[in-house]
C-alpha cells in the first residue's frame, strides 16, 4: 500500500478542522466523554469513509506537535516522576507503543 502524499490544499485542511469542530460540539451537547477527542475523530472518519478527502497541512501539523511537546514538557514535575517509580511497567510499555 502507498502513502498518500500530504495535502498542501487549504480547502482540504479547512474542511479537516471545520469537520473537526462539528464534531467537537455535536459531542460537547451530546455530553459525550471526552468529547474534544471523540468527535473530531468521529466526524473525520465518517467524511474520510465517505470519500471526501480530509488532510491537515503538514507544516500546521508540526506546529501543533511543537506546542503539544511543550505543554506536555511543561506539566513535567515531581509528581510525573513519583507516578513513573511507582508504575514502571506501565510506563515502560506506553514508551514501547509509542
């Protein structure tokens, strides 16, 4: 199987996060749990399955993992180290996954 090549089409990238977006409101009024993550991927799957191409522009991609990487790094205190001697086995197959 080939990889698709990333989108550089604004239109494509819009309609991703403008879908994204329903998404997250339709499960924010559903009450649905964790709805800024199941409804974006709900909502993009579902466009995806019916054969409108969703992409999300490589660069706006990386910029986000940069500031995720930073807030993640910035919420690193005593306590995530406490957590990871205290569940090591946990810890030692999540870096395995990821």
């Amino acid at each position: 199987m080939r990889w698709p090549i990333p989108s550089l089409a604004p239109r494509d990238t819009v309609l991703t996060l403008a879908a994204g977006g329903f998404g997250a409101l339709l499960f924010w009024w559903l009450h649905a749990p964790v709805y800024m993550l199941l409804g974006p991927v709900i909502a993009v799957s579902v466009l995806g399955l019916m054969g409108v191409r969703t992409a999300v522009d490589p660069r706006l991609r990386d910029a986000c993992f940069v500031v995720l990487g930073i807030a993640v790094g910035a919420g690193f205190n005593q306590d995530a180290v406490n957590a990871m001697l205290r569940w090591p086995l946990a810890f030692v197959f999540m870096t395995g996954v990821i």
